[in-house]
C-alpha cells in the first residue's frame, strides 16, 4: 500500500446539532427576518447547511434599537470587572465548545478542519480570554483617565475567518462597554449564530449583541444607520471605501481593515527549509484566502531556482481534499464567486507571459476547489503582482539587493503585511524598518496574537485592531465624549425616544 | 582503500574544494543554510498532528516492528539477557506467528558474539536477510578514548560478526571546531568495518545531539557525518537527555534529502533513545515520508533505536486485530 494516501480521517459532524432554519438574533432572541431567507452551503459539496434570514431595513432598524437599549440601560452601566466576567464566561464557553466550532467552521467555509481547531477556534478563545482582562483596566488604554465608551458599534465581517473576526471586533467593542450589531458574511454566518447561542449561555444581558444575516445591502444599510457611533469593517477595499465616503461628515467613527498583496522577501541567507514553510504558510493557509496573505515571494536571485524547486516539491505533499478530514491541508474555496475570480486572474497572469505551475491533485468533482499555483517570471507590471487574488496563487519575482527588495515589496497600494527571511538579524531590523506595511513577520508568517495590534497602511485600511491599539478603537477620551453628548442633537432625541 | 572509499574521497574534494582540513570543512559546513528554531520546531509540530486511522495504522504498526534495533545497552548485561532480548527480536509476538520480526539487535561490543550465537539460522548472512547485529563502539557513548582504542573497539565487534557498527562522533573535537579530526574518524572507523572477504559493515554515525545543543551544529555535523562516509546519522546514544526529538529528526532527514538531492545516494537516519509509544513512532514514521518520501520507509534507510518502544507497538497491533486493548501482561518482557 502507498503509506502517504493516509486512510480518512474524518472529523464526525455528529457533534453539529444544527437548526434547518436560523433567525436574526436581536435583543437576545432569535427572530424570523422580513427580507427573503436564503441557504448557506458546504462549498466543499455544495449541500446546503441551513436556510439562514435576510435581515431588511425594520429588522437593522430593530436590531440597532435593541443594542442601543442595552447600551443605555444596562452594559454602559456595568462596572468594568463585571463586563469582564461576561467576557471571560464567554471564553471559556468558545474553549468547551471548541470541537464543536471547528466543525461548523470547517463545514460552513470549507477551510480544512486542522486549520479551524489548531488557529481559527483557539485565537478565538484567546481574543475573549485577552479582551476580558482589560475590562476593568481601560484608565491603562492611552486615553487618559475614565475613556468612554462610544455606544452602538456597527461590524460588517468578512468570510475568511468568520468566528475569528467576530471575535477581533466583539472582544474589543464589548470589553470597552459598547454595544454591537454584527453582520456576518452571506456565505458564512453560521458560526456567529453558533456564537448567538454562547451568548444566551453566558447570559449577557440581551440586545448587547444582535447578529444579523443578509447580503451587502443589509451591511449596507447598517453601517449607514444613524443611530450607529462607531462603524468596524473587514473586508475589500472597494466596500472600505464606500463605507468610507458613507460615513464622512458623519460623528461616526471607523475602523477599516482591507485588502493586502504582503510582500514575503527570502534573502539568500535565509533559514531555507524554515523559509520554505513560511511561503506555504504565507500563501496557502486557508486556500490563500487571507487579506495579509504573502501572496508576493520576492526572492533574491541567487537562490531563486532553488527556493522554487524546494517549493514545487513541497507544494507535492500538500493534499486538497475533503475539509472534515484532518489530514487534509488545502480545503475548499469559499464561493463559486471567489473561485471564478482566482481563476480568471490565474488565466490573466498566463497571458501576461507568467509561468504557472500548479501542484498535480486530484480535483473532487462537486464544490468550488482550486489547486496550490505558483507564478514563476513574474514582473512588477503583471496584474497578479499587483491585484489581490485572495486564493491559492503564489506570484515569485526576485530581487537583487535589500534595497530593491524594499522598493519592490512597497510598490503596491496595499501594505497590510510582510515577511522577512534572513539569518542575520542586523538586515532584518533595516528592512523592516522600511517597509511599508502594518504587520512585519520576520522567520516566520501568519502567527496572530491578541496582544499585537494588527492593521494596514495605504489602501489596506486603518485603525488597529488587537493589542491597546484595538481597544482604544473602540473607546473615546473623556472630555470629547462629553462634548458629543451635549452638542449633537442627534443623541438628546435619542433619549426622549428612550424615555 | 577500497574503491568506494576512492569514490567517497573524491566527492569529498571536490565538493570541498580541497582536503578535508578544518578551515576547509568550517568554510563548507558554515555555508550551509542556517536553521530557525522556531519555525523547525513549527514543522515537526504539524507533521505530528497527521491522523494515522484503520488500514493506514496497520501498515505504520508493522513497519515500525520491521524497524526497530531492539536494544540493550547496559552495564549489567550479561550473555543471558542478551539471549532474551534476540528471542523477543525473532518472535516478537508469540501469540501471533504473523508478526514481524525486527531490525537488528544492538548490543555492547562485548555481546556481538552471544548475540550472533542466539540468533543462529534467523542472522542475516549474504545470502539470506534475517536479523543484524550491531555494535556500539568506538568507547560509547562518551567517545572519549584514544583513536586506537576506539579502532580496536571498532575491529573486536566487526570479527565477532557485527553487521552494523554505531560510533559516536568526538563531540568535543566538534564544539571545539576541528572538524578535520572528526571528519578524519570517522573514515578510519569506517575502514576499521571492513571484514577480510572485503565487505564492509554498516556505518551509523551518532551525532549525540543533546550535547550539540543547536539545530545548527545537528545540521553541520550531520553533512560532516555523510561526507565522512557514514552510512546512516543516528540522533542519540540513549545516555543523554534529550536523546531524539521529532525536529532533531526532521532536521537530519532534510540534510538526507539535500544530499540526495546533490548526489542521489541514499543516506539512513536512526532516531534513537526516547521514543517509547506507537503514537510516537507513527509520527516519525510521517516526517519520514513528508520529508524524504516513503522509499526511506526501509530498514536500510531508517531505524527506530529502542527498547520499550516494541512492546507498546505490540499491544497497538492486538487491539487492531482483536478490537479490543489487553494489558501489559500480554505482551513479554525481554
């Protein structure tokens, strides 16, 4: 027998006690939605998972209203340690629901399932578990004494890692004593209403956080609200920047975080095995559908054959397949949308007169799967050295000196992420020093704390999330939030509504 | 020399670029790419995460008997014990004939003889593979005696009838960096395994990586082992803490690859000293054929040095065929 078709090792969706039928949570409850439900699929068998409720204009209206109650009757209110105790319940609850999660996750996205319970599900717990403890420091968070919060928060998240940016942005906003409307991505939602349920487990004072599912124009219609103080968006940066242009002369506050082309640069002295490993990891976790993905390989020319050789090699071992099994390292792409995209800029980088090279597996016939690909000949003037493909494919150009590679790897309106690849540790701090980008990884890629503030430069967005910085996004000197209150009429009408 | 050492001189100097001095050799092992902890250890981590189930299982159980130098390495030895420990490597599971039998048994120099009488019909001889022999030598496991007693060591084990010889590198040569010295051991003990009919035994060069201390110095010592004419780089004498670990391992295999790479010759590794359970020895088994592929799952390209491991892996295989976990009493001590 050949050892290395390892037998399957499923993850049993037997733990999943699903609903057929999911509704908007609002103000603690789950409630049927008034615009049409519609289904979420497996994208690695297309099956549908559940029929998921399309929030409309009344249900956002509803939703906002409930955490604005919330926020003005009972969370503005609570002491510090006690939204502390909240979020730590809800922590420990994400740990003991963790397989769970995984598989939900896995399911719902179609990212492998070792991914889901080694990254995705235990960042998340550790996002809570971090946010909780600064519930009661906030006097520590940069902003002076007693910040403020700044009321009901409005987060549209993307479909990369659902549970995990629900987390990046209900932490912080919770932990700083706002309330949230969050809306997942259409094709995901079904790990935020998993989170709906944790949070009736743990309690939390209804209406602190409402979910709501829909398409664009619910996300649309949510960060447009009036009644929102604060608008957190993941996602591309064409909706960044209609969010952007949305909320000007607004007192709203924003938080974008988008797209990226991260620049991994493998000097010639580099720890080349250790590298290796990094690219794979840069481009190829979660089917490269990651907005800080080091889609870029910018090698030095002495070593480029060889790096490309080791790479093709290694991209052999790699198996697509099934997300529920474990031996499993490259799911599912997440939409039929998303594959098209990949495939279309795969085919423009052909044309273009880039080599490509795809690793040779074995393609399931239902489901939306695209196979590890590498660019080789890239220039800087190609669109797949220049567009984020968001998928599987991996541009390699090369460089000659440090300082072409830093002119290189800054040549890009993006700048959310780089890598360094070099033994020698002078270099690494003179590099990273110059490039232009909100993350810098150095012998390593993809390795997320809570503690460290994430975010990008240029078009990838701004304000920080993670660390204090993404604390203070969410909270607002004292002095100011009392000028806001008592100058803008928006707010005393609100509280005659209240009354 | 024989017409190999010829061909292992050659390709020594030419990738050197001159003799095998110790400036030569630190210009060359120093120019090799460095290792990063961090990530390396990222690595082994992940491999050990792969889910070895049903048929899969089966086939890594087997193969991990059928890789095994069962090993006894202690000052109480006596002809006896050695006896036992040969017919647990024959007949490992007595219940069950299907079994198969191990690798080698590893044994003091002093025990060859008794070994290689134990083992009787079920020894390897040049026509028939059975079961090996092999050897510690070279003043294990400290390496700290004079070349000619480590030679002597080396030639008594060879004229008993040791198959396979495991020596230990001069670690302190190396940290000290005069690798020309160890480098220049190496192939004398290597020449020491030759017999009179102009065979020669197996070479398996203990790097003794716990008193290395960096992946860096594993990875230099383990091309300087190869250059040497080693024929497999084995982790461990089992005496020192930490003996083998999944990285230590996964950096050796990488050097083996590279190697290949360079020259297409097949270089063995044995991990030895600490591996104890079946889930254990699956990872390895996994780096293995990640790393290398799976045509070094073999008993001429991979070892498990080990003693408790077997019966672990025994009672591993009476649950798959029976379904059901027995205990240690049904499995025999040696």
């Amino acid at each position: 027998m050949n050892f290395l078709d390892y037998a399957p090792a499923p993850e049993s969706k037997a733990i999943l006690n699903l609903r057929n039928d999911y509704g908007l949570f609002i103000d603690g409850e789950f409630v049927d939605g008034t615009g049409t439900p519609f289904a979420s699929i497996s994208p690695a068998t297309e099956q549908q998972i559940a029929m998921i409720s399309n929030a409309g204009a009344a249900d956002v209206d509803k939703a906002v209203a409930a955490a604005r109650r919330a926020y003005d009757t009972t969370w503005s209110r609570l002491s510090g340690s006690d939204r502390g105790k909240y979020l730590f319940r809800i922590a420990r609850l994400v740990q003991e629901r963790a397989r769970e999660l995984a598989v939900a996750e896995s399911l719902d996205n179609g990212k492998p399932i070792k991914e889901t319970r080694d990254v995705d599900i235990p960042l998340v717990a550790a996002w809570f578990f971090y946010y909780a403890g600064w519930a009661d420091k906030l006097e520590h968070a940069g902003l002076g004494p007693n910040p403020a919060s700044l009321g009901v928060a409005a987060q549209v998240i993307p479909w990369n890692f659902p549970l995990l940016m629900l987390a990046w942005k209900i932490a912080p906003a919770l932990a700083a004593g706002n309330t949230v409307v969050l809306k997942p991505a259409e094709t995901t939602p079904l790990t935020a209403l998993l989170f709906a349920e944790i949070c009736q487990q743990a309690d939390l004072p209804p209406g602190v956080v409402n979910i709501i599912t829909g398409a664009g124009d619910t996300g649309d219609l949510l960060v447009k609200h009036a009644d929102v103080n604060k608008v957190a968006f993941t996602g591309s940066t064409a909706v960044g920047r209609a969010i952007a242009r949305s909320v000007a002369g607004t007192d709203k506050k924003l938080t974008l975080e988008l797209g990226g082309k991260g620049a991994n640069i493998v000097f010639d002295d580099a720890p080349i095995d250790q590298a290796i490993e990094g690219i794979v990891n840069g481009v190829f976790f979660n089917q490269g559908q990651v907005c800080c993905a080091g889609s870029r390989l910018l090698v030095q020319e002495s070593v480029h054959d060889d790096v490309v050789d080791r790479l093709k090699q290694r991209l052999s071992t790699l198996r697509l397949g099934d997300p529920l099994d474990k031996n499993t390292d490259i799911g599912a792409i997440n939409s039929a949308a998303q594959l098209k995209r990949i495939s279309a800029l795969s085919d423009i980088g052909e044309q273009e007169g880039a080599e490509r090279w795809s690793a040779d597996c074995a393609i399931p016939e239902n489901g939306f799967w695209f196979a590890p690909t590498i660019f080789t000949n890239v220039s800087t003037s190609h669109r797949i050295a220049r567009d984020e493909i968001f998928g599987p494919v991996l541009s390699v150009l090369t460089f000659r000196t440090p300082a072409e590679a830093i002119a290189k790897a800054n040549n890009t309106p993006y700048g959310l992420s780089a890598g360094i690849w070099s033994d020698k540790g002078s270099r690494i701090l003179a590099v990273a020093d110059k490039l232009r980008a909100g993350v810098v990884w150095a012998n390593t890629f993809n390795r997320f704390d809570p503690a460290s503030p994430f975010g990008g430069y240029k078009e990838s967005g701004f304000g920080r999330e993670g660390g204090r910085q993404g604390l203070a996004a969410y909270l607002a000197p004292a002095s100011t939030k009392a000028d806001a209150r008592t100058d803008t009429p928006k707010i005393s009408a609100r509280k005659k509504a209240a009354q | 020399m024989t017409s190999t050492e010829l061909a292992t001189r050659e390709r020594t100097l030419s990738l050197l670029g001159g003799e095998a001095t110790d400036s030569n050799l630190r210009r060359y092992l120093h120019g090799i790419p460095g290792v990063d902890a961090v990530g390396l250890e990222q690595r082994a981590a992940a491999l050990g995460t792969r889910s070895i189930k049903t048929s899969s299982k089966k086939w890594a159980i087997d193969t991990i008997i059928g890789l095994i130098d069962l090993t006894t390495l202690e000052g109480a030895d006596t002809p006896g014990k050695v006896r036992s420990l040969v017919a647990k490597a024959i007949t490992p599971d007595p219940a069950d004939p299907s079994c198969p039998r191990v690798a080698a048994v590893c044994v003091y120099g002093d025990m060859v003889g008794d070994a290689v009488r134990a083992l009787g019909a079920a020894h390897t001889t040049p026509a028939q593979p059975g079961i090996n022999v092999a050897a510690v030598a070279t003043a294990f496991p400290s390496g700290r005696a004079s070349r000619a007693v480590k030679l002597a060591d080396t030639a008594d084990a060879i004229a008993a009838g040791a198959d396979e010889i495991d020596m230990v590198i001069d670690r302190g040569a190396f940290l000290s960096g005069r690798y020309g010295e160890v480098f220049d051991e190496i192939v004398a003990v290597k020449a020491a395994c030759a017999r009179p009919d102009g065979t020669t035994a197996h070479l398996k060069v203990i790097l003794e990586t716990g008193e290395l201390n960096t992946y860096d110095n594993v990875r230099r010592a383990s091309w300087l082992a190869i250059l040497a004419g080693g024929d497999f780089i084995k982790t461990s004498t089992g005496k020192v803490s930490p003996a083998a670990t999944l990285p230590v391992t996964l950096s050796m295999l990488e050097v083996v690859r590279d190697w290949h790479r360079l020259t297409g010759e097949k270089i063995g590794v044995k991990p030895a000293g600490g591996i104890r359970t079946s889930k254990d020895a699956i990872k390895y088994l996994v780096t293995v054929a990640e790393t290398v592929g799976e045509e070094w799952l073999v008993p001429e390209l991979f070892r498990f040095g080990a003693s408790s491991l077997l019966n672990d892996v025994l009672l591993q295989r009476q649950k798959l065929a029976t379904g059901h976990y027995s205990g240690p009493a049904y499995v025999t001590i040696d």
